[in-house]
C-alpha cells in the first residue's frame, strides 16, 4: 500500500495533477521546466487514463524509469473492469478508449493494467521540502504514518475532507510536512494548512498543475 522515495536520489522532484489523457499537455510541461529524465522524477496523483485525448500514452509512462505513480479510482475501475470481464462501470467513466483501440493496442493496454496492480495507494517522499505525502483523494486519518492501514476505497475516492474545507471545517492531518491529493478538479490548486489539492482539471480545458518537491 505505501512507497517510499528517497529525495536524495534525484536532482528535481515534480508532482503532476490528474493527466486523464492528457499526454501532449505533459510534454508541453516538462520541455518547459528543463525535465532531465536522466536526473529527474516525475510524480503523478493518480488517474493518468480516461476522458483526455492519449490513456495509453499516459498509461505507458509506467514503463519509464523517470515516472513513478500512486493509483486513482481510474486505473482501479480499469483494473477492476479486465480482471471481471465487467467493463460498464469503467465504459460510463470515460473508458471507451479501451474499446476504441485497435487488438494489439487493448492487448498492451491489459499488460499495463497487470503493471498497475503493483501501485502503490500512497508515496512518501523524503526530500529538501520535507516529508511528502502523496495518495488520489485522501488520506483519511488525522495523523499519518508510515504502513498505517488505512481503509483503500477512502483514498481512492473520499471527498468528505475537501468537502468539509469549503464548509469551513478544517479537518487537519498530522505526522508529515505536506500532503497532496488530487481526485477533485477545481479552478484553481487550493492549500490549506499542510494539505494541497492539485487538480486543476487539464481534462476539463484547465491548467496542468506541476509542483517542485525538490
Ligand atoms: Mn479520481
């Protein structure tokens, strides 16, 4: 359930938003930012497939040794949906790529998807920022640590902590000097205390959140 990734073994650390597809945008990102694939690490939130325009682009960035990931309810649903032959749950939630792609294509596509059965649902980054908390939708404990068990579908999909931020109630969670979450897209990335949500809904036409741990 838990990763852990040393800061020390890498020049810069990035954290990228929810891709959902959207490969291009990504590129554009990481040209911008002098990304050294070589020398660098690029972290995603969770829910790299469904809705954008590349899934199995962002769905391949699992074969590189510059990319590390936690998994979103997306990659879940599609894992879920190739290993019980079930698709509609994943079809109604953007996964009509699957379907779309040519039998090769959906035959790399489930070797992927076997690939992300080894995700994990939270990475710890210890780096010059701090110790960094990464998982989709929460964590939802007051207070972290290291192999706590934490319930699987609350980290995939809860929205009650966010929900409960905009109402006013600050719900914090101790034990790390940051958190971040993505699962909700919303205008504009939104910090409160030592929790930071970075979806910005690339897929919905909004900006590709990009964060440097290190
Ligand atoms: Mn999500």
């Amino acid at each position: 359930m838990y990763q852990r990734i040393a800061g020390k073994q890498w020049r810069h650390i990035w954290l990228v938003g929810d891709l959902h597809g959207c490969w291009q945008p990504l590129m554009a990102e990481l040209k911008a930012r002098k990304f050294n694939p070589y020398q660098d690490l690029l972290i995603s939130v969770g829910d790299l497939i469904d809705r954008g325009a590349a899934s199995y682009q962002c769905l391949g960035l699992l074969n590189e040794t510059w990319f590390a990931a936690i998994r979103g309810n997306h990659e879940q649903m599609a894992m879920d949906a190739v290993d019980n032959g079930d698709m509609s749950l994943w079809y109604m939630n953007g996964g009509a790529w699957f379907l779309d792609s040519a039998p090769a294509i959906q035959a790399d596509i489930k070797r992927l998807l076997q690939k992300c059965h080894q995700l994990p649902y939270i990475i710890e980054v210890d780096c010059e920022s701090g110790l960094n908390i990464v998982a989709h939708a929460d964590y939802p404990s007051a207070e972290y640590a290291w192999q706590k068990a934490v319930d699987p579908q609350q980290v995939l999909w809860n929205r009650q902590r966010l929900s409960d931020h905009f109402a006013g109630r600050h719900v914090p969670i101790t034990g790390a000097d940051h958190f971040w979450f993505g699962h909700t897209p919303l205008q504009e990335r939104y910090d409160v205390g030592n929790q930071h949500y970075i979806d910005t809904g690339a897929v919905f036409g909004g900006e590709l959140t990009m964060v440097q741990l290190q």
